[in-house]
C-alpha cells in the first residue's frame, strides 16, 4: 500500500512518468520524475517543452518522449516510442541516466527568476552568494583616509623596477609617488540628479566648472523612479 501513497517511490519505481498535459505553466511534477531518474512521457507545451526532450537512439540525447499534436495518435505513437526503448535495456538505461542529469535544482529557478524580475526594472541583479564568496574582504565604503601608502609602492616595487618597455629604463618610482599624491587628494563623491516625470529625452549629459564645461559626463536613466543620475568623484570645492 505504500507504494501508492508515497509520491517519490511511485516515481523512482515507475518505468515511465506521463504528463500528457494539454496545458502546463512551469511543471514541477517532471522534476520530480527526473530525481528519481524516471524519464517522462510530455505533450510540448508550456514548461513541458522547455524541460523534456525527445530521446535520440543515434546521439543518445533527450531525456524522455514528447509529442507535439495533441490528440490520440500521436499521444499513442509516442506511447510505442518509449516502450520500444523500454524494450532496449541499454537504450533505457542511457534515458534513465539523461533523464537523472536533468534535475534542476530549485534555487537555479529562484536565480532565474530574480534576474528576470530585475530586468524588467532595468537593474543587474547580483546572487549574494557569488559577491560574498568573491568580494569577501571588500568593504562596504571605501575610505581614502585609511589607505596604506604601502600598498602602492611595495606593488610598484616588487612588480615593476627593474623591468624595461621596449628596451628603455622606466621610473618607476616617479610613477609610484605621482599614484600616491592623486590617493592623497581629497575627493568626494557627487550624485547629479535630474528627475522629468517621464522620459522626455533620449540622452542627458552634464557640464560645469568642474570640468570646463565640456559635456563628458552620461547620465544614466532609472526606469523605476523616472530619473537621470550619474555619479561623479570631486575634488572638494564650489562648481557652477
């Protein structure tokens, strides 16, 4: 009796799931036939499609049996399809095998489904657990005050005198110093903000005393709150 009560040991005891569904968002029910390395049986639509695919005897490719009209015969061709590859002991152990490495994990789905949501706010969406196992010592905000000198010379020092460009000595050291007086000018970090209502304009740039009015700075347009913004590192000071 339990055989037919427990949904993961029907599955890993079938020889085939069947999902002749005339309409099928997502589908979880095939994911969880390939955990069990059930391969399944689909009509192609919806998630359906996108998960199960027909099984190749030539490349040994395809981790089911799929159909593409929804009616009888070709419900009932695809039925002889899979028990003549049933009828295949080695054929049918590749398809179990393929239909296995098909599980996708649940939190691939939730990933997926975050960059999506992010794409449509015209933002980039980054998987926490990728920044903290990349950027692990990487402070929230950086403070020029508390940077080593150290960290600049012994780089330049350990890495580059001594080497040549092109056959010709280089300073080096000069560079060194000239890196360490541009981390030792004070800046500070300025939001331009321009906000319309609407998109009224294709592109958006901003000028001033600050870099003699030549246009080089390119607003960025943020969907979500409708509004041009770019940030800009200054020295500190007065700008028109």
């Amino acid at each position: 009796n339990d055989f037919f009560m427990d949904g993961p040991l029907v599955n890993l005891g079938s020889d085939f799931g069947m999902m002749p569904s005339a309409f099928e968002p997502g589908g979880i029910v095939q994911h969880e036939f390939f955990v069990a390395g059930t391969p399944v049986v689909a009509f192609k639509t919806g998630g359906l499609k996108d998960t199960v695919f027909e099984f190749n005897w030539d490349s040994n490719q395809g981790n089911g049996i799929v159909f593409e009209s929804f009616n009888c015969n070709d419900f009932t061709y695809a039925m002889e399809r899979a028990i003549g590859t049933f009828r295949s002991p080695e054929k049918y152990k590749v398809l179990r095998e393929n239909a296995k490495k098909s599980t996708i994990d649940g939190g691939t789905v939730a990933r997926a489904w975050c960059q999506e949501f992010y794409r449509l706010r015209g933002k980039v969406f980054i998987d926490q657990e990728l920044e903290e196992k990349i950027f692990p010592e990487v402070p929230s905000e950086w403070d020029y005050t508390k940077y080593n000198d150290s960290h600049i010379d012994e780089y330049v020092y350990r890495n580059l005198i001594g080497t040549q460009s092109n056959g010709v000595e280089v300073d080096y050291k000069s560079m060194a110093e000239l890196l360490k007086k541009n981390i030792k000018d004070k800046v500070t970090p300025a939001t331009f903000k321009i906000c319309l209502g609407t998109r009224q304009a294709r592109s958006t740039q901003i000028a001033g005393t600050f870099n003699s009015w030549q246009p080089t700075y390119q607003l960025n347009y943020d969907s979500y709150t409708n509004c041009w913004f770019v940030n800009i590192h200054l020295k500190k000071g007065k700008y028109l």
